[in-house]
C-alpha cells in the first residue's frame, strides 16, 4: 500500500536523528520504500508481524534544516512496531546538490507502473506483486515543494 507521510518523527525511527532539539519532527525530502504485507487472518494479525519494510529516506530537520540520508527496516503487526536503523548519515553540502541529487535518484527509477504527481509531491509506483500469501509493492516518493530546497527556484 502506497502511504504519504510528509513529516516523520521520533517515533518513526525509534530513536531521536538530530541532536539540535526535543522537537524531532522531520520532512520527507525522498522516500523509497520496499513493503511486503502478509495476509494474516485477524487473530494472528494482532499478534505476529504482518508488514515489513525496507526504506531509504532523505529527511530534513524542521527545527535545524540539517539533512539526514536513512536506511532502515520495519516490522509491524496491529500492536507494536519495531524499527531498526540501518545506517544515519549527514548530508554535509549545499541544499542544491541535496535537491541535484534525490532528483537524479528518483529519475533514474524506471520501469514505472503509475505515475502520480501532485502539486506538492510525485511518487512512482516501480512494482506491484501479490500472491496468497502477501502483497509486495516498492514505490519511491520526492517532495518537490520544499520552500529550502526549492528557493531558487520559488523566487524565481
Ligand atoms: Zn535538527
């Protein structure tokens, strides 16, 4: 299933990213998930995990504008979710070559199955997989109107 979040936080990640407030409230610059949901029935389904996910993410700090580029993995099941932290890293350039960069990656996503775009965001669905047992789907998400990221351009 194809979700929109715009703003990830502490929670999403299971643990605090940037050590610059408590507010820890981030916008999702670029998003590729990898999520496989088992069809459960509803007892187990409360119980066991039954969606998995692999995500990179370029995220910004509302609080500081640092950008952060995340790996992580996912487990959830109608109780709890467990998030594991691949790999953290600061993107130490300019805003521009962060924009220049998460554009190329999501341009260079091809055999697309749906294209939606918005004003704000534009997201390509690259597969979709179902069998009896789970659906797979792997879509990538860019955020296009980020007044940072964006600003050249806004003001242009
Ligand atoms: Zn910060």
């Amino acid at each position: 299933m194809v979700t929109v979040n715009k703003y990830l936080y502490e929670d999403d990640f299971g643990q605090k990213i940037c050590s610059c407030s408590e507010k820890q409230e981030y916008k999702v610059l670029f998003r590729e998930v990898n999520e496989t949901e088992l069809k459960t029935n509803e007892v187990e389904a409360v119980t066991k995990a039954s969606i998995y996910k692999m995500e990179k993410l370029v995220v910004m700090c509302t609080e500081c504008k640092e950008i952060y580029f995340i790996s992580l993995s996912f487990e959830g099941s109608f109780k709890s979710q467990y998030v594991t932290l691949e790999s953290v890293e600061i993107f130490d350039g300019e805003v521009v070559e962060a924009r220049n960069l998460i554009n190329r990656i999501y341009s260079e996503y091809e055999d697309v199955m749906v294209d939606i775009a918005t004003d704000d965001y534009v997201i390509k669905v690259l597969s979709k997989s179902e069998d009896d047992e789970k659906t797979n789907t792997r879509y990538v998400y860019l955020n296009r109107e980020d007044s940072i990221l964006y600003a050249d351009l806004q003001n242009e």
